[in-house]
C-alpha cells in the first residue's frame, strides 16, 4: 500500500517537470476566459505550446523578482504603461527584435529600446447621469473638474489605483506639477463620496445617483452594456451617457495594456512569434471583442458597443513611457492634497 | 538492540523534516535582524496605526461574536432537547465550507447598494430611486460580522464537546447546592469549558488575522493586507517580511494560549466520572427561543450565502463547469493529497517513535512543526519563496513555480492537523497492546504495520479529510506560489471577485462550498460516532 501511494506521489511530483517541445511561458494580469482560446490559436497556429499563469500584475512581477535568473517565465502582460515601466525600469525586460513590430505599431506605444509594446489601448472617458445638463459637459476637459459647480457631484476610485495615477502623470506632463499642485485638493473636494470600489462601482454610483459624473475606463462601460456581468450592471451602464474629454485640446487621456519579453527568457524566439501575433489583425479584433477595449494597430474597428459610445476621439498623443517616469510624483501629489 | 538501532535510523529524517518545515518560519523570523528601511517611518507617520487598530477592532468584535453564536448553541445542542436539535447538530457546522472571502463576496452582492437584497425591498416596496435600503457592509462592522459567522462553528465544535464530557455529577451537585439552570451554566459549566473555548478562539483568532481575501474586498486595512500593501505597492519586500514577522510573533503568542489553555482542559477531564449528561426538553417559549437561536447562525452562516451563489451561478455561469472546472477541482484534490500523504508518514513516524521511546526531543520537534499552522498563508508563502529561491541559485535547479512549492507551504501550514489525529488515535490504543505484542516476540515494525495501522484508519481518515477543506479553501499561498496552468478554485473566485466580477466569481466560490460539503459531512459522521463512543 505504501509503494503504491509512494510511486503515485513520485508520478505526479515529476510530472510537473515534463515539457513540449516548443514553449512560451507568459506571465500575465489579464484573467479572461477568452484569453484561453486566444493561447489555443497561437498554439495551432505554430505548434508552440502555451503555458500561463494569471494573477494580479505586482504579485506576478514580484514572483518574477524572486525567480531570478531562474524563472521559466517569457513573456510579461499587464496593464498600464506605468506598470511596464517600473517592471522595464528595473532591467527586466529585453529588447523586441522584431521587424514587423516597429511597421505596425505608432512609436507612442512602443517603450524605450522596444523593450515592450502595446497590445490594447483604453481612455479614460467620463460618464454621467441626466442630472448633468448638456451645456455643463461641452467641451469638458480634466482640468474644469476641480471647479466649484461639480461640487459633491464627482466619483472615482481611490487613488491607490495605478490608472488614476497615469491620468494625473499625464495631467503634471501637460500641466507642471505647480498648477496640479493647486488643482488636485479643489478636484478632491468635489468628490460625493470616499472613493472606493473599482471602476464599475463607479458607474453604478451614477447610476443610483450618489454622484453624477465619474470618470472610469472605457472598456468597463462595454463589459456592463454587454450583460455578461448581470442585470443590475447593465441597466446602470444604461442609464449613464459617456462623454471624452479634451476633445479641444490635447485629447483624451490614453493608455494601454501591453507586454514584454523578460531578461531571463529561455524561449526568445517563441516570445517574439507571440508577441507579433498579438498585433495580427486578426488577433487584435478577437481581443477587442471580447476585452473591449480599442485596438492598437490601424484598421482594425473597435467592438459595436464601444464604437457606439464615439468615434474619431481625438487622443493624446504623449508617450505612454511619460506615464511611468511621472508616477512616483502622481503618487506623492495625490498622497499630499489627501486623496484616498 | 536491533530495534534500537532502527529507531535511531528513523530519528534522523524526523529530525530533517522538523528543521525543513521551521525553514520558512526561520526566514521570515530572520528578517527582523535585517536593516529597517525609511519606509517604516512612512508607514509610522501613515498607515501603521490605522493597520494595526482595525486589526485589534476585528480580533476583538470576532472574539465575541464568536463566543457568544458559538457557546450558546453549543450549550443548548448539548443540554437541551428541542425541535429541529438534531438537524442543528450538523446545520450548525456548515459554515465551515464557505471561507471568510467568500462569504465576503456574496454579501456585497447582497447588500451594496445595488445588490439582490436591495432590489428584492425595491421589488417588493415598489421604490424608484436608487436608496440603498441595507446599511453597507463594506466596513469594518460588515468584516467583523462575516468572520463571526463563518468561523463560529470551531468554537461551536470544540465547547460541545466540551459540554458533553462534563459529567452528569457536576450538574446533580450544583442543582443540589440550590445554583439555578442558568446560574449553573455560568457558574459552572462555562468556566469549566473555558480552555475549550479559549482554544477555539484562538483558533478562530488567527484565521481572522491570516485572512486577506475578505478584508481587502471590504476596504478594510489590516495587518494582512498592509503586508500585500507593502510587498506589493511600495516594492518592499524586506519591509513586508519584517511585518510578517510581527504578525508571526502574534500568532505564536496565540497558540502558547491555546496550547497552555488546553493542558488545563486534561487535567479537568482525568479528575471526572464518566456519567453521560442527560438533555433536558424545552417547552413552549423556551423551545421556540432555541431554535431561533440556533437558526439564525445556519442561516447568515450558510444559507443566505449559498443561495445567493448559486443563484448566480446558475442563471449566469453555468458554462463555467466545463472542463476547466474539473482541472481546477482536481488540481485542488490531489495536490493535498500529496501533501497530506507527506504529513501523514511524517506524523506517524515521529509518533510512533515517542510512543516506544518515549522521547521528549522528539516531542518538541513535533510541537515546532505543528506551529506551522500558526503562520499567516501570506507569510508562509513569502517564506517558502525565498527559501526555494536560495536553493534555486544554490544547486542551480528550478523550484519555484512547480507544485513542490505549493505541496511544502501546505504540508507546513497544516501539518498540525493530521498530526493531532494520528496523537489522538495513539492514545486511544492501549499500551497493554504494545506489551502485548513485545512479549510474544514481535519487532517494533511489525507492532507499527500490523497493529498501530489499522487501528489508526480512522485518524487517517479524519486527518485527510480536514486536511482536504483546508486546503480547498486557502487562498494566499496559493496565490503567491501556484505553477503554470494552475488554477484552483480559490483563486479563480478570489481573481474574479477582486475584479467586482462577482458573477463569474460566484462559480468557482459555490463550487468550493460544494466541494468542501463532502469532506465535512463525511467528517461529521465520524465525529458523532465518536462521541456516542
């Protein structure tokens, strides 16, 4: 009975060492079903086997640090380019050789040395409920939100979360870090309520009333008009209209979700390969229909619901890599004027 | 002489194991002779009150409100008869299958503001706008209530049977010396089951601190949580250790409480007869006092949590038990299969052998080992990580990131479990047996394989089924040090749920509760045979 449980136990303990032939292993922070099916495309596509771990961004990069030299892991997905930033800043990520990268993709969502790309792009939009006149939201911008008449009106999440941070790097890059210096505190005083919950409690704070504007990514508002997420959230994501800021000026806020290939990648050619299929246009229309988000790569459209909320959005067109180097700022002026 | 040469042979891996199992413990322990980096004082200057505050809030709310559900019902499923007694016996122990962050997911789909409770008072009161009738639960009262009513049930578990075994003769005497019903429960039945129930509280004590899933998802900041915070916002992982480190040292205050607490408890039972207790029936207003009681916990504990899952799952989710689910329930059943094959011949030698020769080293080792389960998922899983990650550049091998690092955390973590069944199953052998069978000329080996073992088969049984529901609900262990292509159920619903995906994380969270309702049923059955023994 015991030899019996022993040789089980063996069986299993190196069953876990047994490898394909050809592997990428990417480490990723997107946790869709339909990211599966995407990894059994390129799979039958190229024959090179995916392997994958999800899991919250950070806690991945950490358990990369701690890997060392010796981690299995390739390929790194996550959101926001300040995220990229800090994980490439920090020297691990490697150069992209790739050809038909720098052809498709806009330098803007390229990282420095092509040590990561773009793979999706979201704004950063507003929603609001029908207690906000028409007149008050023409031609909005970030900035009008710290002024008196949105007072108790304005939701958003804490600061603690890493999209808020790039919105307000992207506002110290156009703005200087003086004038948000005094915009921020006037912006905090107009919030309804504590900030908490993520995005989506956002537009269902709207859409109950706790507060009349938010401003949230735009792919939530697809995931909630698409009714995968339950009744309640569709009918709050239609009872909110969604308007771009900046639309006369320097445009709407943008960031992206992105990947990159690791320094102690043991299977750099297959990164490369998966890496480029991700930008096939194909690839990018499968991704925006089930993330929602906007694709990357020219010619490809954006989900039907998405494109419903607006087209031809102007968008701005700093560097998504500023977006990291400004966060560590972002976090301390945040911290200072009190925003939770 | 042979024996004993044997026996010593059998020393030396216990002995490795002992100091295996202490590795992670001793790398987070070490890392409070490491520098302390700037960011305390940041931490000092902000949130460190704050951590440690809500932290003492929740140990304190939970303490009592698990004293309060658990010994009352304790105390009347033993003492009294009433309606539905016998169905509250096992209802009230079906908390246990739905961990703490679970039950935090399917409250705030009930009770925020555009939850299903909130729409069924606007259903059925034919409101428009969009007030919440509920108070929110995403506070600290909210987290102090989901802990105390999905952990009550091993203070429940522990004061029953407590209560059972307090002799009949202790009650006749106190009736006679004129104390009333209730003057008798508090007077003497409850100080007398007081270790038992300090026991249990500690218990559930360190389950709360440990936690991380249920506070984070409340906006509660805790100790736990200010660890992830640390490690994870502020990049640090030193600082982070350091934390762990405190909160190791808490914990390990907790289980010399526990432990200290449970000496006593011998020592009251060996001076007592054996006269069962007889139940008293309840009557009229008392009857129906009883069963509300006991009611109410099974319900918020159980009930009203399920049916929301399930609710869920099934009018949106069922795709999710495709094939993947079975690889994630899977996954989960045999990884602490293996694990608990490990800590079961680990215990079984190490017992064995201070049973023969009755060797205090070997005791201590085995009480160092089982502190393993006094360390936070979290802490443990930063231990293991740098652990493996040494060995890792040490011998140039890869460990981190294959199961073995999942099979160690949990065999660490919940060794204490399998090891204080296989004890209690060695101690209801006699050791008449062992002479015995030494006078007709047997080895020790064959004492162990022959006799100790199949004595031993329903401590073996117990141990890998409690073992099993520890190990489908852990959450940040697993989290931290799964391999590729690893999902378990926990971490599907704690991905989801983390996202405000609630319905999809309500598949993998109703599955957890079924899954972790066979093992508990199972255990039940063996539970009340043994205490009709």
């Amino acid at each position: 009975m015991f030899i019996f449980r022993f040789s089980f136990l063996l069986m299993f303990l190196f069953g876990s060492f047994a490898h394909a032939d050809e592997v990428v292993n990417i480490y990723t922070s997107r946790h869709y079903e339909s990211d599966k099916i995407l990894y059994k495309k390129f799979e039958n596509k190229t024959g090179i086997k995916v392997n994958y771990i999800s899991g919250k961004g950070k806690a991945l990069f950490e358990r990369i640090k701690s890997e060392g030299k010796n981690s299995p892991a390739d390929i790194f997905i996550t959101v926001d380019a300040a995220n990229l930033w800090k994980v490439e800043s920090e020297g691990f990520f490697q150069r992209i050789k790739s050809r038909k990268i720098s052809k498709i993709l806009e330098r803007r969502f390229i990282g420095p040395d092509y040590k990561w790309i773009g793979i999706a792009k979201r704004y950063r939009i507003i929603v609001f409920n029908e207690n906000v006149k028409e007149h008050e939201l023409k031609d909005i911008n970030y900035e009008d939100l710290a002024s008196d008449k949105w007072k108790n009106r304005i939701v958003i999440r804490s600061s603690s979360n890493i999209y808020n941070q790039s919105l307000i790097a992207s506002m110290i890059s156009h703005n200087g870090s003086s004038y948000m210096k005094k915009w921020l505190p006037g912006f905090i005083e107009n919030f309804a309520r504590k900030p908490q919950g993520n995005d989506r409690a956002q537009v269902m704070a709207v859409a109950n009333g706790e507060g009349d504007i938010a401003i949230v990514n735009s792919y939530y508002l697809g995931i909630m008009l698409s009714g995968n997420s339950g009744e309640s959230q569709l009918n709050a994501a239609k009872k909110v209209k969604v308007v771009f800021p900046n639309q006369n000026n320097r445009g709407v806020h943008v960031n992206i979700s992105g990947a990159g290939i690791l320094k102690y990648s043991k299977n750099y050619d297959n990164a490369v390969k998966f890496i480029e299929f991700l930008l096939e246009p194909e690839v990018q229309k499968y991704i925006v229909n089930n993330t929602f988000e906007y694709p990357i790569v020219e010619g490809v459209d954006p989900h039907p619901l998405i494109k419903e909320l607006g087209i031809n959005i102007i968008e701005d067109t700093i560097k998504v890599k500023k977006l990291g180097k400004l966060n560590k700022s972002a976090v301390k002026l945040m911290d200072i004027s009190g925003w939770r | 002489m042979y024996d004993k040469i044997k026996s010593y042979i059998l020393l030396s891996p216990s002995i490795l194991m002992g100091i295996i199992f202490s590795i992670p413990a001793l790398v987070i322990i070490f890392s409070l002779f490491l520098p302390y980096s700037e960011n305390w004082t940041h931490l000092n200057d902000t949130v460190l009150n704050e951590y440690i505050s809500n932290s003492w809030k929740l140990l304190v709310g939970v303490s009592i409100g698990v004293f309060i559900i658990g010994v009352s019902t304790a105390w009347l499923t033993s003492t009294c008869n009433f309606f539905g007694k016998n169905f509250f016996i096992w209802a009230l122990v079906l908390p246990f299958a739905i961990p703490p962050y679970i039950m935090a997911y399917s409250f705030t789909g009930l009770f925020d503001s555009y939850g299903t409770a909130n729409e069924l008072m606007r259903l059925i009161f034919n409101i428009d706008n969009g007030e919440p009738f509920f108070p929110s639960v995403r506070n600290i009262s909210g987290a102090i209530l989901i802990f105390s009513f999905t952990l009550y049930p091993y203070v429940f578990l522990i004061s029953r049977t407590a209560f059972l075994n307090q002799s009949r003769d202790i009650f006749d005497i106190s009736r006679t010396l004129g104390l009333s019903k209730s003057k008798t429960f508090l007077k003497v039945a409850l100080p007398l089951a007081r270790p038992a129930i300090i026991a249990g509280i500690m218990l559930v004590a360190m389950e709360t601190l440990s936690d991380f899933g249920a506070v984070e998802h409340f906006a509660v900041p805790t100790f736990t949580s200010g660890i992830f915070r640390t490690w994870f916002g502020m990049n640090d992982i030193i600082t982070a250790k350091q934390l762990a480190a405190f909160l190791f040292l808490l914990f390990l205050i907790f289980i010399i409480i526990e432990k200290y607490s449970r000496r006593k408890l011998q020592y009251n039972t060996i001076s007592t007869s054996n006269r069962k207790l007889v139940p008293v029936q309840l009557y009229g207003v008392k009857q129906i006092g009883a069963f509300i009681i006991c009611f109410i916990p099974v319900l918020i504990g159980f009930f009203i949590p399920f049916i929301q899952l399930l609710y869920w799952a099934v009018a949106y989710k069922l795709s999710y038990f495709d094939s993947s689910f079975y690889d994630s329930a899977f996954n989960t059943i045999y990884l602490s299969l293996i694990a608990v094959f490990i800590c079961i011949v680990t215990s079984l030698i190490i017992n064995f052998l201070i049973r023969v020769n009755k060797n205090n080293f070997l005791s201590m080792i085995n009480k160092v080992i089982s502190s393993g389960y006094g360390i936070p998922g979290i802490v443990l899983a930063l231990g293991v990580l740098e652990f493996f990650s040494f060995l890792d550049s040490s011998f140039n091998i890869l460990l981190t990131g294959t199961i073995l690092g999942l099979v160690f955390a949990y065999s660490v973590k919940f060794y204490a479990l399998p090891n204080s069944n296989i004890q209690s199953g060695f101690n209801k052998i006699s050791s008449s047996l062992d002479d015995m069978s030494h006078t007709l000329g047997h080895t020790k080996f064959s004492l162990l394989t022959k006799i100790h073992l199949p004595l031993l088969r329903t401590s073996f049984l117990t141990a890998i089924l409690v073992f099993l529901i520890e190990v489908i609900k852990e959450l940040p262990a697993t989290l931290i040090l799964r391999p590729f292509n690893f999902n378990t159920l926990s971490v599907s619903a704690y991905l989801y749920a983390s996202d405000e995906r609630m319905i999809e994380a309500a598949a993998p969270s109703i599955a957890i509760v079924m899954v972790s309702l066979i093992p508990i049923v199972l255990l039940l059955k063996i539970i009340s045979r043994d205490n009709n023994e």
